[in-house]
C-alpha cells in the first residue's frame, strides 16, 4: 500500500510539474511568434533541431541579410499553434504525422513539404550511471529501471513519446514500463530530466544525446521497432513572406545541411 502511494504521489508530482511546463513552452513560442519583426521568417521548429537549425539560420542570415525567428517546441503543440492562427512562415516537424495533419487541415502548402532529415531513438542514462541494456525482445528494462522512471515525450502527441511508445510495444515491454514513464512536452525536456539526475532512463533522438555531455546512449533502439524517424519541412498555407522559400531552399543546399550533419542527422535524398 505504501508502495502504491508512493507511485501515485510520483505520478502526480511529474503531471504538476510537466503540465505547467507545457503550457509556458506553448505561450513562449506563440510569443516569441508575435514579437517577429514583418519581414522576419518565422519558424516553428521541433524542439530536437535546436542548435543545428539555429546554426543554419545564422549563416543564411549572414548571406543574405534576412533575419530569421524561430521557435522550438513539441511539433504537436506547435502545429495547434498554427492551426490556433498564430503567424508561422515555415513548419518543421519531427514526425511525418503532424505534417500530414497540417496539409489535410490546409494550413501547410503541399507541395512545398520536403522530407530533408533522419534521426536515431536511443535508450540514454545519466552520464556517471552504470548501466548495461540489450534492448531485444522481452529485455527486463522494467526492472532496469526498479523503482526510478523512464523520461519519454508525452507518447500520444510529442513525436518522440510516440516513436518511444511504438519502439517498447514492438519489443513486448510496453506494459511492464508504461506505469514508470514520466512523460514530457517535448524531447528536449525528457533530456533534461535525465542529465539531472531526476530519470533513471530516457528516451530521446540519437542527435538530443550526443549535444549533452550529462547523459550517455545506453542503447540504440533497432530500427524496425518504430517508423522511421523523418524531418519533413514546410511553408504555412497562412504565409506572404517570399523569403520564407528561400530559407527552405537553403536548408536543402550542401551549406544548409552542414549544421544537421554535424549534429548527426541522416540528410535525407527526396
């Protein structure tokens, strides 16, 4: 019974603490939005292309003189955000899901999608853990994770809960660690709680990990126990800014990925 309360007082503190979390990401990102200057290209990013699409904008800024804005968030609540009407030139996502979503929805130019990044799910630990996992079918991860939890993007939403979700469902663990996922509003943070020490384990892109030396891949999750994890790129439907296609013309240029490269993103070829 002290067991049980205890979990559910876990279970309760990390809803506490993740849903206002959410919710100051999302008015951030709306904000950060509104304030962009009228000739600015405003990007809606996944948390997870962080430093490498900054990268990216910055040395186009400095050949053609443009500025660009972005903002980072899970691609769900940013796709709402757009769908909400906040003003977006450019979606990034980090599922093919909600840039389908946004085309059905006409919120997003068809044919002005394109597939440009992959990425790799990974199992990460704190840095300083000693911590051994195999992930193969029936892996005890559970007990790996004994009384800690495991940090995963929110698994119905955040595209890196989802590939997550999928990934332990294919392995047949999925009901022995569901009831220990401490679930986030994007990759980034389920990262965070793992380089704090407060997650014994974590799921997040192979490119989330390798960018914080306070955590270490443990384990790479095979590649047939989740869709394949793709970037796609788009203009808003809602969008005037001629130069919002020329930024995403530059991020398919041989310049334009170097920043993805470096970072470890597979470059795709459409």
């Amino acid at each position: 019974m002290l067991r049980f309360a205890r979990r559910a007082f876990l279970a309760l503190s990390v809803g506490l603490v993740f849903a206002p979390v959410m919710a100051q990401a999302e008015d951030a990102s709306a904000a950060k939005a509104a304030q962009a200057g009228a000739g600015d290209v405003t990007v809606f990013a996944a948390a997870s292309l962080k430093g490498s699409l900054d990268e990216a904008a910055k040395a186009w800024t400095a050949s053609s003189g443009k500025k660009v804005v972005i903002s980072y968030a899970a691609s769900s609540a940013l796709m709402k955000q757009i769908e909400q009407g906040a003003p977006a030139d450019v979606f990034a996502s980090a599922d093919l899901d909600w840039m389908k979503y946004g085309v059905d929805k006409k919120l997003i130019k068809e044919g002005s999608v394109v597939k440009l990044l992959g990425n790799a799910l990974v199992l990460i630990a704190p840095a300083d853990a000693a911590a051994a996992i195999e992930l193969k079918p029936g892996v005890d991860l559970a007990g790996a994770i004994g009384e800690g939890k495991i940090a995963v993007g929110e698994v119905k939403t955040v595209p890196a809960g989802k590939y997550a979700r999928a990934a332990f469902e294919k392995l047949g663990i999925l009901k022995a660690v569901e009831p220990k996922f401490a679930q986030t509003d994007n990759v980034r943070a389920a990262l965070a709680l793992v380089a704090r020490g407060e997650a014994k384990f974590g799921v997040v892109y192979a490119t989330d990990a390798a960018a914080d030396p306070k955590v270490k891949v443990v384990a790479t999750f095979p590649a047939d126990s989740h869709e394949p994890i793709v970037y796609p790129f788009g203009l808003t439907a809602s969008s005037s800014n001629a130069d919002a296609a020329g930024f995403l013309g530059y991020l398919k240029t041989a310049d334009g990925q170097k920043p993805f490269a470096k970072a470890g993103f597979t470059l795709l070829k459409e």
